[in-house]
C-alpha cells in the first residue's frame, strides 16, 4: 500500500492545527485514478475550512484543498478516458493537500497541451467558478458592464478574459494600488482601489454605462454599494465573503460576529420594485453536479483559454508560509505549491 504525505488537520479552527503526516492510500476503485501530484492551488475556501468558518467544512480530521495537478500512476478496472502517465488536473471536495490522491475518474482532465503542472493546479476552481458565475448565473452579454471584485486574483483574472471574449466591458476592483499594472497588462477597462469614496469612484469609472452585473466576493458596504447601483436587470453573483477573512492564525469572534450583525440587509420587496437580482453559489454545489460539471467543462473548452496567471509558488513544506500570505491580501494571481 502506498504512503502518501499529506496535510492534515484533526479539527477545523486554527492554522497551528494543520500538520504534515504520512498516511496509507489504498488502490484506486474501479472508477478511480490515482494521482501522484505535482502541484497544489491555493483557495480561500481552504483558509475558511481550516479556521472553521466555511459551512462544508468536514467534521473531525480532514485534508484541506480543493485543486491538485499531477501525473496518473493507477487506474481502476471501469476507467477508460485516461491512462497511466497521462498528466492531469483536478477537483476535489477537499483532500487535496497531499502527494498522492484517489479520485472519480469525472473529476479530472488532462492538462492542455503547453501547460505545465503549476498552471494546470490553478485553472478549474478559479475557471469553474468564474464562468459558471458570468453565463450560467450572470447571463453575460455581448457589451454588458461587469464589475469584478478581487480583480488581480485567481478568479478575477480568468473572469476578466473570459468577459473580454464575449465582448463585455469590465471593471476591475482591486484591494492596493500595486496591482494597478497587472489589470492594465490583462485588459481590464477600467479599475477602482477599493476605499471609503468607493461610491464615487464606481459612478465615475462607469461613465454613464449601466452596471449590468458584478461578481461579488467582498461583501459589507461594497457589496451594499454595487447593488444600490446595477441598472434594472442587473445582477450579483455572491460566491464569497472576503471582509471575514484575517491574518490571524485562528478566528476572532468578536469582530466576526460584528461583521455578520452589521451585514447588509436587503428588502425582497425592494428587490421587485428595483428588478433586481442576487444569487449566490459555492463550488462545493457544483462539484455534486456532475452533468453540470462536465459541460461546463466542455464549454470553458470551446472558449480555448489562456494558461493562468502565477503569482507565487512554494514548495509543498512551506504550505504555511504560503498560507499566511495568501491570507494576507498582498498575492495577484495564484498562489500555487510544489511538490518535488
């Protein structure tokens, strides 16, 4: 049997809790490839679940991580889409802390072609998530304004190309004026750094264009903000919450809890008289949808994307490090580990 290290923490609420073990790993079932990985993304959903904050956080012992790329050493019996040695990313609903990984063969795709193993480990959560937010939920359109929060990131970057090939006019907000250049060089129309005068820096960007729709990860005022100025028909697409993030090593509830009571509340009733609309998703759902899944797959596919940005890259012992500075707000890009 195969022994696998992996990053494991024996309950959710602190990044000191999170420890490097070796552990056995069985054969693959039969609808199962294993996967010795290369590298490992980052997301923010795996801050939430290792500090306890994120709803489908696993009870008791679990590996964080939700991307993974690496090369197949092992199939099951009833696989036949992929063969050993074939290089692959993946999705998985946690578990992807690890050198070695078993996963259902519909969860994984081999790498484009010119790829390496650090871009293939930053493309599916932030491209899932990014193009299901925009078509499936946004209904994007050919000349729509779309305002995209966390602009430099992961998710903000794909999302912006992916406006950008249909046409859309995209504002990009970011956190600190040091990635300012970054949306430049990826195309972004136009940028606020997010701060008190947001209000009038959005009016201003715009420019007299409608706010179609925004992709909604920050929340608290600058959520209020945005929604307060969609045009008629315009939408939010909520898929995170960055206000409660931290650089702390474990949650401080007070403050927490003072950010959920002084959320921004909105009105359904005001919601018919503005004809405006919210929807909100995690990944964590779609990754159940498996149908769903794939022809989104197929769909990003056919948009014939670029490889990722890379912002930072680790090697896979320093997974703390790079956890405290992707919760740092400072990263652009991915924040991606390696493993030799």
């Amino acid at each position: 049997m195969l022994i696998r290290k992996s990053y494991r923490t024996a309950k959710a609420g602190s990044f000191s809790k999170l420890k490097l073990v070796e552990e056995e790993l069985p054969n693959p079932k039969s609808d199962e490839v294993q996967v010795k990985v290369k590298a490992v993304g980052l997301n923010f959903a795996d801050v939430f679940a290792i500090l306890g904050l994120y709803s489908a956080t696993p009870e008791g012992s679990f590996i964080p991580g939700l991307e993974y790329s690496g090369e197949i050493i092992a199939k099951g019996d009833e696989v036949q889409d992929f063969e050993i040695g074939d290089r692959v990313m993946g999705v998985t609903r946690f578990g992807g802390y690890t050198s070695h990984i078993n996963i259902d063969a519909a969860y994984v795709n081999k790498i484009p072609v010119g790829w390496n193993f650090e871009e293939g480990a930053s493309f599916l959560v932030q491209a899932l998530t990014a193009y299901y937010g925009l078509f499936h939920l946004g209904n994007l359109h050919k000349g729509d304004t779309v305002l995209i929060h966390s602009a430099a990131g992961g998710v903000g970057l794909l999302a912006n190309r992916m406006a950008q090939k249909t046409g859309a006019y995209t504002i990009g907000t970011i956190g600190s004026a040091a990635k300012i250049d970054l949306l430049k060089k990826e195309g972004y129309q136009k940028y606020i750094v997010r701060s008190k005068h947001f209000k009038k820096d959005l009016e201003q960007v715009l420019e007299g264009r409608e706010l179609n729709l925004i992709m909604e990860c920050i929340g608290g005022k600058i959520f209020k903000t945005g929604y307060d100025m969609l045009a008629p028909q315009g939408r939010v697409i909520n898929y995170g919450s960055a206000r409660y993030g931290d650089t702390k090593n474990s949650p401080n509830w007070p403050r927490l809890a003072w950010l959920y009571l002084t959320r921004p509340k909105i009105d359904p009733q005001k919601m018919i008289e503005s004809n405006k609309g919210i929807l909100g998703f995690n990944l964590i759902w779609l990754y159940d949808k498996k149908d769903l899944m794939k022809q989104i797959l197929k769909e990003l596919e056919n948009l014939n994307m670029e490889a990722p940005h890379i912002g930072h890259q680790f090697k896979f012992e320093e997974m703390h490090n790079a956890l405290k500075l992707f919760q740092s707000g400072k990263t652009v890009g991915k924040v991606v580990l390696v493993i030799e």
